[in-house]
C-alpha cells in the first residue's frame, strides 16, 4: 500500500497517553448500549478507538474510512463531519472495551468460549489461537500446528484482526518507542516507523507491566500515607473536641469577667466626667454663700460708719471679727486656681491606659491550655503528712508515718513538693483548700533547705507563698508577709507560673475569678509546686489523673 495508507492507520494500538474519555455516540438506537456501538458498523465495536469529537469505531472501521479521505487534503469524521486539518490521533478507548468485554454479548462469547476451528463434528473449546493462520486450536490440533515456526499462537480470541496490523495485515510482533504503538514487521521496515527505536511486544509489554506495578506500588504508598495523615487528624481533632466543652466554658469566663470590669472602667470614667462639672458647681455655690456673708457684713460696717453718737459706736461689739477671712480666702483662690487651670476635659487616654493595664494585671488571662498534670513526691512528704494514693490529696496527722530520712524529705515539718519540676513556660494548678484553716501554697527552687526554721514555702528567698492562718490571709516572700486587702471567699485558689516572665500569680476561684497577688523575680532555678497542711487537708485539683 502507499504511505498515505500507512500514515491514516497510525497507532492501531494506541498507549493509553491517547485515551480520550467516552461520550455517548449521537446515532439513535433502541439497543441499551447504544456507546458501545460503531459509529460506522452496526455492530458492538471491535477494538475499539474514538476521535476527538467524541465518536466511537471499532479501529479497522475508522482506519479504512480515513483511508478513503487521504486524497482530500483534510480528514472527517463519519458521523459529524468535524474536520481534522491532519491525521486524527485513535485514541484506545479503554472505558468502552470494559464495558464491551463486560456487556451480556461479551458474557455470552465468553461462557460460550471459544471453539476449535478444525472439530466440526463437535464442540471443543479452543486453547490457542493462532494469528497467522487465523484460527483456533484445541488441544489436539495445536500439537501439530505449532510445530512451524511461522504460525503465532496466542490466547483464544474471536476478534484476530486487532491483532493484526490494518496495513500489511501482518501480526502486530512489535512496539515503537517513538510513536508509542504496536507495529508489524513490515511497519518498522518500510512503513512510516521505518528506522524508529523498536522492541518485541513481549518485551515492551514486561516493560509496560513493570511501570505500571512502580506506578501502583508509589500510589498505594501515598494512599497509605494519606490514611495515616487522616487517621491521625482524625485522632487529634476527637482529642480537640474533648478538651472543646472546657475551653468553651474557660474563655466564656474570661471574657465575662472582662466586660464587667469593663463596665465598672466605663461607670468610673463617665462619674469623672461628670463630677468634674459637679465640683465646680459646688465651688460656685458655697462662693455665693460666703460672698452673700460678705455683703451682710459690708451693709453692717457701713451702717456704723455712718453713725454719729459716740456711744452707740463704743457699745457696738468688736467688728474686727467681721474682717477675719485671710485663711479663708487663701484656701478659696487655691481652690479656685485649681479649677481655672483643669482644662475642662477628661485624659481619656490616659484613665484608660491606667485602667487597662490594671485590668490586664489582675484579670485571669490564661493560654488556652489544661491545668498542669501535678503529683505528690512522697519522697518529700514530712512524717507528719499523709498522702493519698492518687498522691492528690495531703492531710495532716498525728500520728508519725515514720518515713526513711531522705536528704530532700521535710523530716519534722509537713510540707511536701511536687514530682514535676518547672523550667520553661506558662503553667497553672489548683487547689481545693477548704479542708484546712491552716494551709500554704505556692512554688520553690529544688536548693530550699529542710530545716524546720528554713523549710516553710515563703520563709526564705527560694520560695514564694499564698497561705493562711486562722481567718487571716497573706502572701509571704523571704519571710516578709503582706495581708491580703480581702479574704478568699472560695474554697478554690489558682497558681499561675510564666516562667520567662519570672512572675508567680495566685487567684481566688470565685465569680467572677479574682486576682490576689503577683510576685515577679528573675528565676535562677527550675520551680516545684509546694503545699503545707497543719490540720485538715488540702488537695490538687484538674490536671491528669
């Protein structure tokens, strides 16, 4: 055949790099599978391949059609017409062979198998298929059939011509590389793949099959990671909407304890703003009193100025009272001076700058976090205190627990720190205190002595303190104490540690959440929690179990 005839059956077994995906051809069919169908021939298609516009064919249909066109310049499509300004790609229509090989037709071919072209008498199920003779062979008569070394035995098949090529109707042995289709002997010969890279069919076909199983394993590794990823978002995000309900509730009461000091810096400001004018008003009222007192006396003098009997005069008490208003009148310029020189206008920025950073200090400003996970060491714990065995709980007794000395134990005094020690960070705790009336908590360096003058947490400059004695509450560091102005109202305190701001703050639980105090150093040390009960108990509240 000419090369034009070469050229328009290019790529007969397309790769799959050509594959286009399957719309349903336009041609009206009763048949439920109408995009199965050949545009071209009525029948389900063979091998089949589409064109850009989306037309199904079976290969050797289009193949044959484009053949016929290859003097007209361009190329068309059977069924629309669409022009082609070169040779149309046929691209492998793989979604349409699968629902071939799987339409009731194919599962009909297939139950009934394919056949022995030579048992006419009977039946017999085909082994091999040979391309060369085109034929179907059974057990029996392949035995002599493949003893030439011309035939080409596959497996059986009804459809033989698409395993040839439509040119030179030879069996399609080989791949080009270059143009990525099966060829025949004569193609990589004398047709248009003449002097391209070619390879055996089986040959590329393992190559193919090792390509594809790298392309599988790569993807089934992605996959796999991509269910790790999920399955671990999965596990944080049910870890994020537990701890959700109590982030909920902590940020609700941080920010309703904003707006009511809020409120209060608003009501405070707003009774600045108005009693400034109030004062004045005041000033003017009590100077028309006093100046009403002044022109009394004024028409008093008078009147005696302007008497004449000597008498009179002399009997007239001493007026030099009358004149005695120095100190008052200093006091009132002063006062008067004073209201001249306020301008008039409140310093909102700086009441409010004042008031914010008040607020600031004392509101619970918390990170968003759990309260630190604190234990009890008994190794510390004096012979005086009993621990529970959460090592949550430590009440005092009377009884001596008799405990090994150990170098970092609180032998005679019952007092005993936490497990965990605090170096970096934000971190807070709690404690429910209202089992004792005799308590101390707070935080201290590992270095604080054991002694029983030196061991209290607040005693010493290692160690800082909120307790309480009797009904009285203070805050203690290096043994200097500071009452609080108010008691704690509930049973619950909070200690507060920001460990790069060297700051130790103490709460009181109630509602809304009130400050009591902030110590604010330089940390040398690593910092344990440290708890005292001298009758009662106390406990740790939050964190871990």
């Amino acid at each position: 055949m000419s090369e034009d005839v070469l050229n328009t059956l290019e790529l007969i077994s397309e790769d799959n790099d050509g594959y286009y995906p399957t719309l349903h051809s336009e041609a009206v069919s009763t048949d439920p599978r109408p995009e199965l169908k050949c545009s071209v021939c009525p029948n389900i298609s063979t091998d089949p391949v589409k064109l850009q516009c989306g037309h199904n064919f079976c290969r050797v249909c289009i193949a044959h059609a484009l053949y016929t066109q290859r003097g007209a310049g361009d190329f068309f499509c059977s069924v629309c017409r669409k022009r082609f300004r070169s040779r149309p790609t046929l691209g492998y229509n793989i979604p349409v062979h699968n629902k071939v090989e799987n339409s009731p037709s194919a599962q009909t071919d297939q139950e009934s198998g394919v056949f022995c072209t030579y048992c006419v008498d009977s039946a017999v199920p085909a082994v091999k298929s040979c391309l060369h003779c085109e034929v179907s062979l059974c057990d029996k008569h392949l035995k002599v059939h493949k003893k030439s070394t011309e035939h080409v035995l596959c497996d059986p098949t009804l459809s033989m011509e698409s395993r040839k090529c439509s040119v030179h109707k030879k069996v399609l042995e080989y791949y080009c590389t270059k143009d990525k289709t099966s060829i025949c002997v004569a193609c990589s010969l004398v047709g248009e793949h003449r002097g391209h890279q070619v390879e055996m069919m089986d040959e590329a076909f393992k190559k193919k099959k090792n390509k594809q199983k790298s392309i599988l394993h790569k993807l089934s590794t992605q996959r796999k990671m991509m269910e790790e990823r999920v399955q671990s978002l999965q596990e944080h995000k049910r870890k994020v909407e537990g701890k959700a309900a109590g982030d909920t509730e902590r940020v609700t009461a941080q920010f309703r304890d904003l707006r009511r000091r809020l409120e209060d810096l608003e009501k405070r400001a707003l009774r600045d703003i108005s009693g400034r004018a109030e004062r004045i008003s005041i000033s003017i009222r009590d100077l028309e009193i006093k100046k009403e007192e002044l022109s009394r006396k004024l028409r008093h003098i008078e009147e005696l100025c302007n008497v004449t009997d000597p008498l009179t005069v002399l009997q007239e008490s001493d007026t030099g009272d009358l004149c005695d208003t120095e100190d008052g009148d200093n006091e009132d310029r002063e006062r008067h001076e004073e209201l001249l020189h306020d301008g008039g206008g409140l310093d909102v920025a700086g009441v409010l700058h004042t008031c914010l950073s008040d607020i600031l200090t004392k509101v619970n400003v918390f990170y968003i976090q759990g309260a630190a996970d604190i234990l009890l060491d008994v190794n510390t714990a004096g012979n005086k205190l009993c621990i529970s065995d959460d090592r949550k709980t430590l009440s005092w007794s009377v009884r001596n627990q008799n405990r090994p000395e150990r170098p970092e134990r609180f032998q005679d005094y019952p007092q005993v720190l936490s497990s965990q020690i605090f170096s970096s960070g934000k971190h807070y705790w709690e404690v429910d205190v209202g089992g004792s009336r005799y308590w101390r908590v707070g935080m201290c360096y590992p270095s604080m002595g054991r002694k029983v003058l030196e061991a209290g947490i607040g005693k010493n400059n290692k160690s800082w303190a909120l307790l309480r004695t009797g009904s009285q509450h203070f805050v203690r560091h290096d043994n200097k104490e500071t009452p609080l102005p108010a008691n704690i109202s509930s049973n619950r305190v909070r200690i507060y540690l920001d460990y790069e701001a060297g700051r130790i703050s103490f709460y009181d639980l109630c509602d809304p959440i009130r400050h009591l105090h902030t110590f604010t150093t330089t940390f040398t040390e690593p910092l344990h929690a440290g708890l005292c009960a001298a009758i009662g108990c106390i406990k740790i509240c939050g964190g871990k179990a």
